[in-house]
C-alpha cells in the first residue's frame, strides 16, 4: 500500500486563508442558520441553452421587437432559440384537433434530453 504524508497542521483559522489578510480579532465569520452549506462552484460555468417554444399565427411588428430585443439581453448569458409553431396546422374548425395537431408540432420540437419549464 502506498503511504501519504499527512499536512502540516493549520497556523491560523482556515476563514482567515479565504480572505487575505487575517482578521485583527481573529474571529470567525458569522455562522448562516437555516441557510444551505456554501458550494464552491467552477470559475467557468457553461450556461444551459434556452429555447422558447410559442403557438401562434405571425407576430406583429410590436411584438417581435420585444422578442427580439429579449433575445438579444438573454443573448449574454446564454444561446436563445425562438421557435414559433403555426397555430392550427391542420386548419380544421374541431377545436380538439386543433390542440392535437399543436401539440405533435410542439413535441416534434423537443428532444428527449431537454428540460422543460
């Protein structure tokens, strides 16, 4: 078996380590109740690709401005994907198979992997 050698003990307060220089009273931080443990996350962090799914005829001019425009803020923290599914593709007047045919166009969209909100 291999052997380790063990650390040498710690000089000061392992919070000191984490800020700099050592507090003068030497005092640890104040505890967090009721609060989750800290996580120390990776300096990079990828963020999860969104993609925006809406039924509907064409937009307005208004309105895909606000689209666009929210996709351009997202646009630096993360890839945005708009997806617009034509309202009623079958172009029938049941109301069922209407909702139907949407719906296969939406699941048509997804992929097993995705996460949906």
């Amino acid at each position: 078996h291999a052997s380790f050698s063990q650390s040498p003990p710690l000089t000061s307060p392992p919070w000191e380590s984490c800020h700099g220089a050592a507090a003068a009273d030497s005092t640890p931080p104040p505890a967090r109740t009721g609060a989750r443990p800290r996580v120390l996350l990776p300096l990079i962090l990828r963020a999860m690709p969104m993609r925006v799914l809406t039924v509907g005829k064409k937009r307005s001019q208004g309105t895909q401005l606000l689209v666009e425009e929210y996709k351009e803020k997202l646009g630096h923290y993360c890839d945005v994907e708009d997806t617009l599914i034509k309202s009623n593709p079958k172009l029938t007047s049941d109301v069922k198979v209407q909702i139907e045919a949407e719906d296969a166009s939406m699941m048509q969209q997804l992929k097993a992997e995705d996460f949906c909100a």
